[in-house]
C-alpha cells in the first residue's frame, strides 16, 4: 500500500469541494484528504440561487425546476435537475450552518436579485464582498477549527483506476514529483476548463486539462460542446479587463446600447432586458458586432448611469473595480463583450454523483449534463453547493461497501517545459478560435485533425500537461463536431437551426 491513504480524497477547493466536505464532517466521515492547487472559480461568485420560503414572488422548486429545464434548452437531465430544485433549500441550510451570512433587506428578509434565465429573482449575494469570498472564509475557518487542513498547491495530475475501480490519485508536491494517495473513493471537484483557451474569466488554476484525466481513467465525459460565455465582460479600461458586468445589472435597470446607442435586445425581448438568458444576450452581441454596431474593442456598451448609486455600490468588486481605473458608470458608458467562461459539460454522473468508475464521484463544474445548453446565471455555485451535498450523503450510505485497494501503482508525470512553450499555447489558440460563441463544421475538423496531429507526435510524450490540454481540447472538438445543430451555447454557422434529432446528450 502507498505511504497516504484517506477514506474519502476531494482534489479542488472550490465550492463543490466545500460543500462535499461540510456534509461529510456533518456525517461523522473525518478523514478526508484535499488536495487543491487554489480556489478556482469560488472567490468570484457574486450570485448563488435558492427558491426560500419567506420569498415574496410566490417562487417554487417547481418553478425552478422549468426554468433550468428551458434556459438548457430542453437537455438537461431532468432527474438531476429535480433533485437540485428539489432540494434548494437544503443547500442553503447547509452554508447557513456553517456560517455564511447573505445580504438582507431593511425588513430583515433575504435581498434577492433578478439574473439571468429566471422567471423570478432568486439570487442571493453579499453586498460586502463577493459571496464567494464570504463563503470560503467562514468554511474554511471552520475546517481549521475542526481541524481539516487541506494541502493546497498540490496538483492532481491522474486518477489511479483499475478494473472500472478508483483506487486513489497522483498529485505533483512542493517540487513537482509524483507521488501517490489511496482511497476507495475520490470526489472530482476540478471545477471547469476556463484556461484551454487562453482569455477567459476563470484564474490560472483552472485549466481544463482535468477532462483528459478523468478520460485516461474511462471516465464518460458528457456535453463538452457547452462552454458558456459570459456576455457582458468589461473590455476597458485595461486594469478592469475581464471583470464580469452582472448580468443582475439588467435585471436592476441596465441597458445594453450598440454604437448607434440603440437598445438592440428589445428587438428580440420586447419585454425588457432585465432576466433575459446569457446565449440570448450573447447571440445579440455577437449580431450587432457582427452589422458594424459595435464598440471600439469589438463589444457593446453597458448603461448603468440612470442606476441608483446606492444599488450600483452594493456591487462593490463590480464598482470599485471601474471607478479605481477611471470609469465612473454612474456618468460614462461601459464597453462589454463575450469571453469564455463556465462549463456546462463534463464527467457524467448518476443521481448520487458517482461516475461509471465505482468510487468516482464528480461535483460542481467538473460534472456534465446538468445544465444542458445553456446555464442559468447564479446556477453554478448553487448547483455545487447541492452536488457536493448529495455526492456526500450518497458516500455515506455506501461507505461500509467499500474497501482500500490492493494495488499499488507507480507514479508518473512527465515535465518539459520548453515541449509546453512549444506547444500548448498554439493548442489553446486553435481552441479558443474554434470552440468561439459561433462555429463551423470545417473549422472544427481541420482543428481537430491539427490538435489529434500533435498528439500522435511522440515528442510531446515528454510533458504529461501538454498532453493532457491537447487531449481536452480535442474531445472538446469531438463533441462540437458532433453536434450538427443550433443549440444554447453551441452555435453552428452550417447548422443554424435546432434539430428535434439532437434533443439528447452525447457521451464521449
Ligand atoms: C469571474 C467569475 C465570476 C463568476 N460568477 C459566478 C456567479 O456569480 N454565480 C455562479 O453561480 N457562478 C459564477 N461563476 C462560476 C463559478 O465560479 C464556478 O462555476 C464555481 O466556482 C464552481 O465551483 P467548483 O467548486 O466546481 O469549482 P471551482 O470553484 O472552480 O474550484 C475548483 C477547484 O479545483 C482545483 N483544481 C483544479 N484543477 C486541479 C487539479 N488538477 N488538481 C488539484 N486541484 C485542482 C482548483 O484550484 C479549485 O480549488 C463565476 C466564475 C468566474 C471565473
């Protein structure tokens, strides 16, 4: 047996890994093993979504429950979709017992915010901080308390599978040597794929290069066509480049104006800009752009200035970011545009979040299918807080059936930084051209037959990461190729339209 060993290991600190590891303290489950290299995505979620009781819109799961199943475009898993709504409170029962407080209103009830692809406001945040941010430092104070230390910095870089078996994980240590963890059961919490295109809003630890990892291991990934990009980006100034406008701004009165200052989306949304869905916004964007309306950097222009100011400072990381680079959006206009961002695909789960790897359990982003074509705004932190809740009560009812493996494996990780330097920025570059907001048949196949090239050349062997980004990249291709249709975040120029035909996910 290796020289660690742990009942349960989680690889990330993010969210879902958060939410993992609260419930299974709650259960009595203490030996747990984290083995994150950051926080990812997790210190910037400004918006987390429940449907609570005291809400005064008459909000119900039900409610919550079509509205995913539509923003998705009808292929979300309807099961795993039920049992996120269904279970939305107790989601945030679980952050409230471990001390995360949301911002109130004067009367004491839970201010909630209208975002993207809901029929009522349901968001709920902190007007202080990112909500994030709230969250990790109450949680992670209390692992400290509990004492729960997870080794940060460590990278994983392979699953240890065998016979459709997890049997622990190879991380990299403090000077980058292999070295091998057991467990029965590991929880996949890697977050998404921000980072295989280069520009994106997720931090470096995000790389994406997890999706080959949990392939090498037989992993079923799902939905890797649905990246999600968030539509209102700032562009400029430079020092506030690649902060995300809320998308809850058109829900408080924001308007999006081309260069000619016309309010392009209520040509589509006559109603109001305010809830409308991010592909919707995107599509738009990407239209005006597309006619000559755009902006100097090639995006549209945000107009906040007829906010209140009281309303545009409780967006504090938003403001203070614009206003701190010389952008007052209380008086000037604010230039946004699309960038990659969330993922909706992944590995694919059962109703317990485990994989088709006995033991293997994906939470958060790293999991697909949930959130079909396209993602309701505020939904990713809500989803991984439930993920992580129910991967840990499935955990708990199965923990007596399982055992240590025998085996043990020799860890391996091959490093080159000069193949990396040679290689992986051209492989992200052809991703982040490909796998845009519109794509194209051919393109898409000449960049798969460019990428799947690299991968047959044994020189790249030598930088196990370089191998692993162009191997995400290319089931990425795979899977958008696949797709011969029009549907939510995957726009095909030659297939414009949605096709009755593809109204199921396809597996990897
Ligand atoms: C700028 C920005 C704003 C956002 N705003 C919102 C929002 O308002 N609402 C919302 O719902 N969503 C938002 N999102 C998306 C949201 O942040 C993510 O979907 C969410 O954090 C997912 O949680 P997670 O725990 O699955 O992954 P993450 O929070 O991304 O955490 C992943 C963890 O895995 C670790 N990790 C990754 N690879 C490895 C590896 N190989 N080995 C070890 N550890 C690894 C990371 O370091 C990190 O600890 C935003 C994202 C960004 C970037």
């Amino acid at each position: 047996m290796g020289e660690k060993e742990h009942e349960v290991i989680i690889i990330g600190m993010g969210l879902a890994a958060l939410a993992a590891a609260a419930r299974l303290l709650e259960l009595g489950i203490r030996d747990i093993g984290i083995y994150a290299k950051s926080w990812g995505g997790t210190p910037f979620i400004a918006a987390i979504n429940f449907v609570l009781p005291e809400n005064p819109y008459g909000d119900t799961s039900e409610q919550y429950f079509k509205d995913m199943i539509a923003a998705g475009y009808r292929i979300g898993n309807k099961e795993l979709v039920r049992d996120m709504t269904d279970h939305t409170l107790a989601g945030y029962e679980l952050l409230r017992r471990w001390g995360v407080k949301f911002a109130e209103n004067a009367n004491r009830t839970k201010k909630l915010r209208h975002v993207s692809g809901h029929t009522f406001p349901r968001s709920l945040c902190s007007t202080e901080d990112l909500i994030g941010l709230e969250i990790l430092k109450k949680m992670t104070k209390e692992f400290e308390q509990k004492g729960l230390h997870p080794r940060m910095n460590a990278e994983c870089v392979s699953l240890l599978a065998e016979d459709g078996k997890i049997c622990g994980i190879t991380v990299l240590d403090s000077e980058n040597r292999p070295e091998n963890i057991y467990a029965p059961i590991v929880i996949a919490a890697w977050g998404g794929v921000g980072n295989l295109f280069g520009t994106s809003t997720y931090p470096p630890d995000i790389q994406g290069n997890t999706l080959a990892i949990a392939k090498k291991a037989g992993a079923t990934l799902v939905d890797l066509e649905f990246l999600e990009y968030e539509p209102m980006v700032v562009m400029d100034p430079p020092g506030a480049l690649g902060e995300p406008c809320p998308t809850a701004m058109l829900g408080e009165g924001g308007h999006l104006l081309n260069s000619k200052e016309e309010r392009f989306l209520l040509r589509v949304r006559p109603q109001g800009e305010g809830g409308a869905p991010k592909t919707l916004i995107n599509k738009q964007i990407w239209k005006e752009v597309a006619a000559g309306n755009g902006t100097p950097h090639g995006g549209v222009w945000v107009d906040l200035r007829h906010i209140d100011q009281e309303i545009l400072e409780a967006y504090p990381w938003f403001y203070n970011r614009l206003v701190k680079n010389g952008l007052d959006p209380k008086k000037q206009l604010v230039e946004v545009g699309p960038m990659a961002h969330s993922f909706s695909g992944g590995i694919l789960v059962d109703r317990d979040y485990q994989s088709n790897i006995k033991g293997l359990f994906a939470v958060g982003e790293a999991c697909g299918g949930l959130h079909g074509a396209c993602r309701c705004a505020g939904n990713a932190a809500s989803q991984a807080v439930i993920s992580g809740l129910l991967c840990a009560e499935a955990i708990d009812r199965q923990k007596n059936k399982v055992s240590l493996p025998g085996k043990v494996f020799s860890p391996f990780y091959a490093s080159n930084q000069q193949i990396f330097d040679q290689y992986a920025p051209g492989i992200r570059s052809v991703a982040a051209k490909a796998l845009g907001i519109y794509r194209d048949g051919t393109i898409l196949s000449n960049a798969k037959a460019h990428v799947d090239a690299i991968l047959q050349n044994e020189e790249i062997q030598k930088d196990t990461r370089t191998v692993q980004i162009a191997m995400a990249v290319s089931l990425m291709l795979e899977a958008a190729i696949k797709r011969k249709e029009s549907r939510g975040t995957h726009m095909r120029l030659d297939f414009p339209e949605e096709s009755p035909e593809f109204e199921r996910e396809f597996t990897i």
